[in-house]
C-alpha cells in the first residue's frame, strides 16, 4: 500500500531555514499491510555546539538578594530620620510648646502697663526702703516675669510658682517655693532648663559680674545684679538656703539664686548655680527700667524687651495641623484617582518590566499614589509631615516618658 502523495516531500515549519524530509514517503510495507509512517529528521550541522548552562545566578534570585538588601537599608535610614526628628523635638519643639504655653498664661494675668510718652516710654524712678512684697502664690500660679538683657534683646520667660517637671518642662522657669518672694529679703531661687524647654537658661556661662537680672511682678521691677556662679552636686541644697550656702545664718540682704543642670546636653550629675544681688525696685506704672531701655534714632526711649510675639508662638496646635493635612491628603488622592485613573501603574503592570522591579517601601508607597509624578510626590510630601506630626504629638512624649533611658535624658513630664 502506497502512501498517499498529494502532499509535497518537504514541509515548512515554523522555525526558519530548517526543514524536514519523507525519506519514506513512496514506500510501503507490504509485509504488515500497514501505511507507511513518515519519518521526520531535523537537518543537523555538524558545526553546531551544545548549548552550556549559563555559569551567572538567576536574574530572579539576583533581584531579590537586592530587594532584601534594599528594604534593610530603608529601614536603617527611616530609623536614622526618626532618631534627628526626635533630637528636633527635644531641644526645639519643646521650646515652641513651653512659649506657646507661657504666652497663654501670661495673656491670664493683669499687668500694668508701663507709663508712655508720644511713643517714648519713661525711665522708671529707682524707690529707696523696702520693696513691696507680692502675696505667696498657689503652685502653678505666675510669680512674674524675668528678664536678662544679656541673653539676648527679646529674651523674657514666665516664673511660676513650684519646680515640678511640668512647671519647669511648659512655664518658663519655677520658683523653690520654700525660699523668698522677689524683693523680699533672704534668696529668691528659680530653677530652670538648659537644653530643650526652651533652653531658659541654656547660657549662664555668658553672664558677667554686673549684668542685670530684672523680675517683674503685675505692679512692680525688682533689678538684681550678677555677682559669681559656682558648679554644684544637686545633694548640696544649701544653695537656695536664705543666705547661699550659709543655711545657719540669719539673711539681712536680698540675693537671686539661678539654678540649672551640668552638663547641657547630657545626664546632668551636677548643678550650675549663679548668683546675683538686689539693687532696686521701681513702679511699673512709672515706667521701665533703665537696664531695659533703649534710645532710637529720634531719641525716644524704648522698650527692648518689648511684647512682639515670636513665629513660632503663632505655630497652630498639632491636632489641628494634622487634621488639614489630612483633609488634604484625601482631596488630592481621591481627586487624583477619578482625573487620571492610575496611569501610570496600569503602564507598569502592562510592561515587560514590571516585574523586574526590585521591591522596595518606599517605592510600594509611591506606586500606589494615584495621578501624575508631581502630584505623588506632593501626596508623599503630605504622608511625611502626617507622620512626623503623629511622631512629636504622641510617639515622642510617650517615648520620652517611658523609656527609662529617655525618661532620664530628657526630664519630660507627660503631664499637661
């Protein structure tokens, strides 16, 4: 039995240049009555190589070796920016709290306001006799003001009465409430921070002998003037006795004792204490001191401790700045997604290389922000400062008051 030959000896496949050939096509086996079955041999070329396995790793074993090396470092620097965000918080943001919250406090007390001129404000006249003494205020309540022109023009901060962490931590500077009132004679003692809080006392080490310390209460300015400074061991407590350091002797001057941690910026194991002494008292409805005027180019006196609030006192509260950006986040995600349907990520899947990207987080985040580049990078913007806001709200004062380590760097009171 014959093969059937409507067909052509040769067969295009769909490989190109080989070919293969019937080489029994117009055979038949008569012994087994069977129809030929055509043999098909693919052309060899002798000069061809068998193909060796390739000696370099898989691409995919190569990407994720470099996806895991990736995400480790990311993890390392997220750790790092955590690590600076909170050194900002602890030695600057902490200080906009402590303003923001003296400001408020003091907005609460009647204050006389000192006597002007046209503009010009009038040297107060310097009383002789004895000062008048305020009434003993309750812990917390404002004791006055202080001010030292010698840290700088516009330096004041609150006095308040106690030197709890959160009195010291919120509101300026705490008076020890078992020493004597200003003006009164005997040590008028106030603590204070010298790193974060506001650094109130960040820079005793500039004061000179001479340099005026002034406390002002709602009607009256008690001047004290710089005298020595001496470091200490906080268990030497006879520095804010009556007469400093003489605990057994019976006060007949009036003194100001400031005290505050050493070192700066690490456990304080000792104390810097610096000490001045009383020199007069003056009516704030006369004026102010001569020790914190100043003349302009017209010859009026002013007031170089003036009340001009700073801008970091105007920052809003960081609930409220966290629900605008929040509200923003959503409106520009939400409009971004109707506007422009992801495009970009539908362009990545669809590609050839999308699966070759090696994995990374921040990059799983940007992908999955809707609309065009600028408008992800601006949404990646606004999930950053969402961030650091919940970290200096929240992350940070629970940190700072709960890890032991913290908790005795930072001196933080958790206490509102």
């Amino acid at each position: 039995m014959t093969a059937s030959g409507g067909g052509s000896g040769r067969h295009a496949v769909g490989h190109a240049g080989v070919q293969y050939s019937d080489q029994y096509g117009d055979q038949s086996d008569t012994q087994s009555g069977m129809q030929p079955v055509p043999s098909v041999a693919p052309a060899y070329d002798a000069q061809q190589t068998p193909q060796q396995p390739s000696q370099q790793p898989p691409r995919r074993k190569r990407r994720v070796l470099g996806s895991v090396v990736g995400i480790i470092g990311e993890i390392f620097l997220t750790l790092a920016v955590v690590c600076a965000l909170y050194i900002v918080w602890q030695l600057w943001w902490t200080g906009v709290v402590s303003e923001q919250t003296q400001e408020k406090q003091s907005s609460e007390v009647s204050w006389t306001a000192p006597s002007q001129s046209d503009g010009s404000y009038q040297i107060a006249k310097a009383q002789k006799g004895d000062p008048p003494i305020i009434d003993k205020p309750s812990a917390g309540d404002v004791v006055g003001q202080i001010y030292i022109p010698r840290f700088g023009a516009q330096w004041k901060r609150l006095i308040v009465e106690g030197t709890t962490a959160d009195q010291l931590a919120r509101h300026g500077l705490g008076h020890y409430p078992t020493t004597q009132l200003p003006g009164e004679v005997g040590n008028f003692a106030v603590a204070g921070h010298r790193s974060g809080y506001g650094e109130p006392l960040g820079n005793v080490p500039d004061l000179k002998e001479g340099d005026p310390i002034v406390i002002r209460t709602g009607d009256y300015w008690y001047v004290y003037h710089y005298t020595s400074h001496e470091i200490v061991l906080p268990s030497q407590t006879a520095v804010v006795a009556p007469v400093p350091n003489r605990p057994d002797k019976e006060p007949t001057e009036r003194f100001i004792t400031l005290t505050t941690c050493e070192p700066r910026y690490t456990s304080a194991t000792h104390r810097w204490i610096s000490y001045g002494t009383f020199d007069y008292w003056a009516k704030v409805s006369d004026g102010i001191p001569k020790e914190l005027a100043s003349t302009d180019a017209t010859g009026a006196v002013q007031f170089v401790q003036n009340d001009t609030q700073s801008w970091t006192s105007q920052i809003p509260r960081l609930t409220t700045l966290l629900l605008w950006l929040v509200i923003s986040y959503a409106i520009l995600y939400i409009a971004g997604a109707i506007v422009w349907r992801y495009p970009a990520a539908r362009a990545r899947k669809a590609s050839a290389t999308y699966e070759s990207q090696t994995a990374s987080i921040y990059g799983w985040i940007y992908r999955h922000q809707p609309a065009i580049a600028p408008i992800r990078w601006l949404l990646m913007v606004i999930l950053l400062l969402i961030v650091t806001v919940v970290l200096f709200e929240w992350v940070f004062p629970w940190a700072a008051s709960t890890i032991p380590f913290l908790r005795v760097a930072s001196n933080y009171s958790s206490v509102v």
